[in-house]
C-alpha cells in the first residue's frame, strides 16, 4: 500500500508549485497588457501628429495659391481634420530677399497646447504667380 501511495503523489503538483506558476503567468500578462497599451497610447500620438502635421501643411499650400506673397506677422485659426479641430498659428516673416518670405506653421490639439508639429518653409514670389508676376513687372 505504501508504495501505491508513492506512485500516487509522484503524478501530482504541490500547493507551492502551483503558486508559483501561477505568479508567473499573472507576471506575463500584465507585462503584455503594459505593452499593449503602451502601443496604442503610441498609436494615438502618430495619428494626432499626422493629422496636425496636414494642416501645417493645408496652410502652406493656402500660402503658396493666394494672389500676392504674404505680409510679415502672425495669424492663428483652427481647421477641422479627421473628426478633430486643430489649431494652427503661423508666424511670416521676411527673407533674405524682398521676394522671398520664411513661414513657420505651428498646429495643436488645444487653443493654448503645445505644438504638435512646427512646419517651416520659405516662398518666394516664384511659387505664388500673381507675386511674381509684380515682381517682374507684368500686369
């Protein structure tokens, strides 16, 4: 009998050692769902950024089509993209030539957050027709 007994309690799992697997596959899993949720807080800031990173550039296209090359000074707004309203402030200043304007394009998610994304670009009367066409003294 004391040898069926033996036989027995070898095919069998202590109280302890199952603890302890158990620890280590609760550990498992809340590592996993850290990183989960690490990758989609991450997710959601590429989406923001991409998104506010088209307004700046939806702004620099506005710039590059109007008639004339914009005057010097700053002009904030807000646009609409994917479901959100961003809001952009832009700050036009002159370049090394008369004909050229550097432009800074900063985007957020609030009115007074921190930016996003910051665009800077240069025009030049070149790209906006109308402004190179005065400057070259064409009607």
């Amino acid at each position: 009998m004391s040898a069926r007994h033996a036989a027995s309690r070898a095919h069998g799992f202590t109280l302890l050692e199952v603890v302890v697997a158990l620890l280590i596959v609760a550990l498992g899993l809340a590592a996993a769902v850290e990183l989960t949720t690490l990758a989609a807080g991450n997710a959601l800031t590429l989406q923001q950024k991409t998104l506010a990173d088209w307004v700046a550039m939806n702004r620099l296209a506005t710039l590059r089509t109007a008639s004339a090359l914009p005057a010097a000074g700053s002009a904030t707004g807000h646009a609409p993209m994917g479901g959100s309203t961003f809001y952009w402030r832009e700050e036009i200043s002159g370049g090394a030539l008369p004909q050229v304007r550097n432009v800074s394009i900063s985007v957020s998610a609030k009115a007074d957050g921190p930016a996003l994304v910051t665009l800077r670009s240069s025009l030049a009367a070149a790209l906006v027709p109308a402004a190179a066409n005065a400057a070259m003294g064409v009607p």
